[in-house]
C-alpha cells in the first residue's frame, strides 16, 4: 500500500479539518498510517505515545460532551484520543525496551547496562524539561505530527484539536492517572468548505543564525 501523494505536496497542502464526509478510511490505509506514524522518533526509543482510536457513534459521543460539542469529532470516520505515558521510566518498561532492541539486533549488553543508567539519571535531573510529563508530551506530539503528514500522503486528512477537557476525557474513557492527553486528531476525508492556506512567515523570520535574534542569510 503505497502513498498516493508525495510528501512535499503532502505538506504543502494539509489544513485543519473542519468538517469531514461521511466516507470510512478504508482499513489497509488506516493501518498503514498509524504503522508509518509510530516510526517518529523517541528519546531512547522510549516511544510513550499511547492512542484510543474512536469509531464507533457512542466512543465519539462520549468524547464530544468532552470536547466543546465540536463538530468534527462525530463527523470524522476516526478520532485519536492522543496520550503520553509517564510510566515509561519504570524499571519493567525500560527493560521492555531493551528487549526490543536485543530482537532488533540494535542493543547489545553494554548499550543495554548504559541505558539502565542513563535514562533514570536523564529524568532525575531533566536538564532540558521541567517535568516528565514535558517530556512525555514532546514526544507524543512528534508522534502526532508523523501521523498527520502519513495521513495526508495517503489523502487522508486530518484535524489536532486541543479543545477538550482534559479531566473529563481521562475519566470517561478510563485513562490512567500517570497517562496525560496530549491532544485530540480527527481523521478522514475533507468536506467543502475547504479551509484557505492561511499563510506562513518567512523562514528569514522565523529562523537566527548562531544566536538568537541573529540575521540568518539563507
């Protein structure tokens, strides 16, 4: 199952679904997404992103009374309820993760004792994030975004969506309290009116060269 689009017009032309048709993704390219999406990269290839996928009417309803009443949640063929995982740095999991890679044959015993030791010390002093779920957050989110330009190579469309409440969501849909929602991302199939490309800044703008604030001359 190839991607029908190529990635650079796959990002130039995804936009933030408002409004979706009725039509089903079908199951090959849905998986194909989530398997392409789950390839983004992790910190010690921890990978705590965790998703609740949403297809049936009453998974969608519930999530709706949680999120606003926004539209494209019913409408959408699939919503993700898109977590992180914090637990990710319990001694069990991380030895999952080893074993993972002994069968990838990309862990070998001295990598292996070198992560036992470094990922507790990484989260113990967090040097660049002030808390787990900073992190486990960032990492998610990378996660999302890969699914989303996956999604649009294969024109399938997709909508992240922060309007929800966090509490209510993790209560109706039996989410563990060392799980955080990251986001919410419907996925399908546009429906008219499309949304206008809004625009970006000049990558002049946007980007310094060696400090901040710094002219970058590309």
């Amino acid at each position: 199952m190839e991607p029908s689009i190529n990635l650079r017009y796959a990002i130039e032309q995804r936009r933030a679904v408002r409004a979706f048709q009725p039509t089903p993704i079908p199951k090959v390219i849905f998986s194909e997404i989530l398997r392409l999406g789950m390839r983004s990269p992790s910190g010690f290839n921890l990978q705590p992103w965790r998703f609740i996928i949403l297809q049936s009417p009453e998974g969608k309803e519930k999530l709706k009374t949680c999120a606003f009443n926004q539209r494209q949640v019913m409408e959408a063929p699939v919503v993700l309820i898109c977590c992180s995982d914090r637990r990710v740095v319990e001694p069990e999991y991380i030895e999952s993760v080893i074993q993972l890679g002994r069968e990838e044959g990309s862990i070998n015993d001295t990598y292996a004792d070198y992560i036992r030791t470094a990922i507790p010390q990484t989260f113990e002093k967090h040097p660049s994030f002030e808390s787990l779920e900073t992190w486990t957050n960032r990492q998610a989110m990378l996660a999302v975004a890969h699914i989303m330009i996956v999604a649009q190579t294969y024109g399938v469309d997709s909508c992240p969506m922060e309007g929800f409440m966090g509490a209510q969501v993790k209560a109706q849909f039996n989410i563990p309290e060392s799980v955080d929602v990251c986001c919410l991302l419907a996925l399908g199939y546009a429906t008219e009116p499309f949304k206008k490309y809004g625009g970006r800044f000049s990558v002049e703008q946007l980007c310094y060269g060696e400090s901040y604030g710094e002219v970058w001359e590309g």
